[in-house]
C-alpha cells in the first residue's frame, strides 16, 4: 500500500514538473532522469537508469556492453531515457506501468547505466534535441528535490 501511494505522489509531482517546464521529453529527459535517481535514491528507494532504444534486442547486447564501458553519447543509440522502479517506468510524464501507451511503444529498454555517465552526458548537449531551453535545468532540480520531504515522511510512516 505504501509503494503504491509513493508511485502515485512521484507521478503526481512529476506531471506537474512537466506541465511547468517545455520540452522535457525533447532534450531534457537526461536531466531529469538525473535529478529524479538521485532524489528517489536519496529517499530510500532503488531505482535504477535506463535508456530506452528501438534497436533490436540482438544489438541490446551492444548497448549494454557501451553503457557500462562508459560511452558517449555518440555511441549508444539511444530515444529517452528514463528511471525504473520495479518493473514501472518513469519519467517527466509520470509513472508508467508499460511502454505500450507511450511514444516509446517499440523500444527496447536497457537498464544498468550509470549515474555519474548519465552525469557526464547531461554537461554537454552534443547529442541532445536542442528544443529543449536548458535554463529551465536549476528550476528543475529545485522541483524534483521539493519532493524528497513528502517521500520521506511518507516511507517513515507505519
């Protein structure tokens, strides 16, 4: 009962963030997939980085071999990223129990990458769609973090 109700806060607060701030998904998905791992492993929950790729699964093996090599952007071929909690998906829009509703329908995703390649990748915007105005990053962060008490309190409770 207490996972579902902190699945339904965390896609409550993140629809928000996304209402408030353009083009999260197109260029800042990175980003926020960083903020939102290191707020919900803060909080005490195990999330987990993953890229979503619509490269078939027998080149799965590739991107997992580039992620955890530490690649570039360049190198892994690669259509959101996202946080997984479980076996639910999360990003901007929310908490999402499958792909099937979601532009990302026919990706493959692929777990394990690393938060601080993740890190890496967010400091330059070499291979991110530009649309997205990345002065939006600060108000972001702030958002994401205005989230860690209520999750807190939340999991504290009996």
């Amino acid at each position: 009962m207490k996972k579902k109700k902190v699945l339904e806060i965390i896609n409550q607060e993140f629809q928000e963030i996304n209402e408030n701030h353009k083009h999260i998904n197109s260029g800042g998905c990175g980003i926020f997939a960083e903020f939102a791992y290191r707020s919900l492993s803060k909080v005490g929950l195990k999330p987990q980085l993953a890229v979503l790729t619509r490269r078939t699964e027998m080149d799965v093996k590739d991107v997992k071999k580039n992620l955890k090599n530490n690649a570039s952007a360049y190198q892994v071929p690669f259509s959101h990223i996202v946080v997984v909690i479980g076996k639910k998906f999360i990003d901007s829009n929310g908490v999402q129990k499958n792909l099937s509703n979601t532009p990302f329908w026919n990706c493959v995703c692929v777990k394990g990458m690393d938060v601080e390649l993740l890190k890496d990748w967010n400091k330059n915007k070499h291979n991110w769609n530009d649309v997205f105005n990345r002065n939006q990053i600060p108000s972001i962060k702030k958002k994401i973090k205005a989230i860690e008490p209520k999750l807190i309190e939340l999991l504290a409770a009996a």
